[in-house]
C-alpha cells in the first residue's frame, strides 16, 4: 500500500473536512462571502438571522465578526472559525482579516487550509480599458491581494481560488471579469502561483456562490461552493520518515493498565507513522527505544499515521519531557544554522543580531539573526536587498539556533519546514518561518 492510499483510507475513516480561508484585502466581502454560504447552506437558524439585523436587512458580516470591536468598526480583526456542511462535504472556513496590521492572525489559518478564497473588490480595480486619449489603464491588484496571495503560496496552501466580488455593482459585468481575470493570471503565472479557478461572484445577492447564477459575467463554470465541494484535502506527511513531538508525558496511574507501568508519550504523529516495535531517537539526548506501545487519541491499541494523536510507550525509561521529538534514527540530522524565507509580522522591524525565541513542535530554543539576505519586491515579485524587514514583509535571513533541531524544507514537510519566532520581552509572535531546500535530511 502506497503513502497516497494509505492516507485516502485514513481520510475516508475520519471523514476530512475541507479546511479554507477567505482572504484578500479590507472590504473584499470575505465576511458576507461566508455569511452568504452559512445562509444558503442552511447553517444558520432564523434567531441568528434575526440577531445580526441592521435598518430591517441582514447583515451577513455579523455572522463571523463577532468581537465587539470588530462590529462597532466594522473590520475582522482576529480569525473567526465556523462549520458547516452540504450533501457533498464538510467544511471548516476561516474568515481571515484584511488590514494589513492583522496579518499575523491571516497567516495562523492559511497555516493550516487546506484552500484560500482569495477576494478581489471588482470596484476597488480601474479595470475599464482606456482613457483620455487612448491611454491604457494598468490594471493593478491591490497590495494585500497579491501578499495574501503570495502568503497562501509560501504557506503550501493546496488549492487557491480568485473570486471576484462586487460584480453586481459594475454596468458591464463581462467586461469588468474579463479584464481583472487578466491580471488575477499575469500575477499569478509571475508569481509561480498556481491558481485553481477564478470565479465571479455576488457575495451579497448570492450569485455564483451556493448556486449557479446562469448568463453572467460571461462566466459558465462551477458556483464557488460546488468548487470547494471538488478540492482536496492537503495529503499528511506520510511519505516523510517518522517524527513525533511530545506534547504531554503522562505519569504511570491513569494508564497504567494499558502501558505496563511505563510513561505515555502524547502528541501529534508530524510525519510518517508509528507502530509497536520501532525504532525511535529522543532529540536532544540521541538515545535509543523501541515502541512498546501506541495508543490512539481513545486509548486503542493501533498504528498511528501522521496528522493524528498518539500515546507512545517505550521499553525502557528515558529522559524524555515536553517539547522533545522522537523520531527515526538516521533519518534527520539536526541543524544549527537554517536560510530560511519568512513571514515578518512584527511592528518593530527585523535587524540582523537580534534574539528571539524560535518554536517548534512545542520545543523553544534561542535563534539569533545572524543576516538578512534580500526582500520581496510585493508590486515587481523581485528579490531586492535589504537590510531590515519591515512589518508584513516577506524574505529570506540566516538564522544560528542556540540548539539543533530536526529540519526538512517547508516543501517537504510542513510540520518539519516550519517555525516562528517570538519576541523575548513582548512574546509576540513576530514570524513565520520556513525552511529552505538547503537544509537536507541525512
């Protein structure tokens, strides 16, 4: 059985839902967008209708802006999650917000999607094709629309679809797709993004979201929603070899009938999988066990594969806490210094020399700056120099770990590719870090 059907079954028991985000810039529509399917799904019951009326109409924004601050302003500010489901699929959506000092909270769900509905505001574009004397619009997307969209991409979200908004409030409906898919596509191919539908929508009026709105925009494919119900689920890392965070060591009574006395290990499988009588490597230490035991997340007897909860018992007691990994022997070789592209998400800018705490897995260690090597250009997609990174700038630095970590590139393996980095004296979230192709397995 290879990786792919091994993971399919496990997705057929579990029953995966489809995880996605909405995204793009402030006043998109990602808020109604979601409301609009929450309501044509038939996910909300008639006392929430009722509950987020204003001036007599329903405001489908309020179904997902639910902090008091985010209604008094009328913004998304932290991430709102809601569920819902057709005959088709289940979904898990995430409403992600569009102003640009709320990036941090944007990319904690693209984290994680297994798609993105990037929003495009048609009214906010000068997609008309000329003016004056004949000059030529230049038809430029918004900012955030291409960072979020080149977030999306770094982040290996699977599956990313342009929906364009606002349509409904444009005279020349086909016209106005026609010409904001054009540079939705030059963007995309520029960038290396590889995009999987741009679909016209109303997000307000409902058309081309849960159904098919026949005869417009010159559009005659899939309604966003029988989109989504097609995409898949992100694979797990089951072709990488075996790495396990320990997340919580639990002592010898509550188990202790099913773990013979010995400690249980818990925590997310990250890649691979784990079964009785494997070998296994404690980092830091490098001592050796074998898999006496897994349990599931209820406690069952059975292989574990990645992506799911496991309790690992081993044959013998090691010195094995929270935060440490287990993992193949020989399969990694622990890295000190990484290139890595990140995310910067802090208000004080990067400089090359400064400490942070860097994260992964649930295991902390110290990672020094040690050099910025260049900067994305967000308008040109070029590499530039630089030698600081300003909030919500996206580029590639050097970073020396006080401690070695198990690393694979952020192409390989999300779990293994990935990090952030937290300000020692604020422990704000300041980074996304992902590991470049340089670092390789042993």
């Amino acid at each position: 059985m290879n990786a792919t059907t091994t993971m399919n079954k496990v997705e057929a028991e579990t029953g995966a839902a489809l995880r996605f985000i909405t995204c793009g810039s402030v006043d998109d529509g990602k808020s109604t967008l979601i409301g609009r399917l929450l309501v044509d799904s038939k996910t909300v019951l008639q006392d929430q209708l009722a509950g987020v009326q204003r001036g007599g109409e329903v405001d489908l924004a309020l179904l997902t802006d639910g902090l008091s601050a985010e209604r008094e302003q009328g913004i998304t500010i932290d991430v709102a999650y809601r569920y819902f489901s057709t005959a088709h699929r289940k979904f898990v959506i995430g409403d992600a917000p569009g102003h640009e000092q709320y990036t941090r909270n944007m990319v904690t769900a693209a984290s994680s999607a297994d798609a993105a509905v990037v929003l495009v505001d048609a009214t906010k574009l000068p997609w008309a094709g000329e003016v004056g004397d004949g000059e030529v619009v230049k038809r430029e997307l918004l900012p955030q629309t291409r960072r979020h969209t080149l977030l999306c991409h770094l982040l290996r979200v699977q599956s990313i679809v342009f929906a364009v908004n606002k349509l409904d409030a444009i005279d020349d409906a086909e016209l106005a797709f026609e010409r904001i898919s054009e540079a939705l596509t030059n963007f995309a191919e520029a960038a290396g993004v590889k995009v999987a539908a741009t679909v016209p929508i109303s997000a307000l009026k409902g058309w081309n979201v849960a159904s098919r709105h026949a005869n417009w925009a010159g559009y005659e494919g899939p309604s966003l929603l029988e989109l989504l119900e097609t995409l898949p689920v992100t694979a797990q890392d089951e072709a990488v070899p075996f790495a396990f965070p320990v997340q919580w060591v639990e002592k010898f009574s509550a188990s202790a009938d099913t773990s013979r006395g010995r400690r249980v290990f818990w925590g997310r499988v990250a890649s691979g999988h784990v079964e009785p009588g494997q070998r296994v490597t404690v980092l830091p230490g490098n001592q050796t066990a074998t898999v006496a035991q897994v349990l599931s997340h209820t406690r069952q007897p059975k292989t574990v594969h990645a992506g799911h909860s496991a309790g690992i018992v081993l044959d013998r007691e090691l010195d094995v806490s929270r935060g440490d990994w287990l993992l193949e022997p020989g399969a990694f070789e622990p890295q000190r210094e990484i290139t890595a592209t990140i995310a910067w998400l802090d208000d004080e800018p990067l400089v090359p020399g400064r400490v942070y705490w860097a994260l992964q897995g649930h295991r902390w260690v110290k990672a020094k700056v040690a050099r910025i090597v260049d900067r994305v250009n967000i308008t040109t997609l070029e590499s530039e120099p630089a030698d600081q990174l300003e909030a919500n700038a996206i580029g590639d630095v050097v970073l020396s770990l006080q401690q070695p970590l198990a690393l694979l590139p952020f192409t390989q393996s999300r779990a293994l590719g990935s990090l952030i980095l937290v300000d020692t004296a604020s422990h704000r979230t300041s980074a996304a870090v992902l590991v470049q192709p340089s670092v390789t397995n042993a």
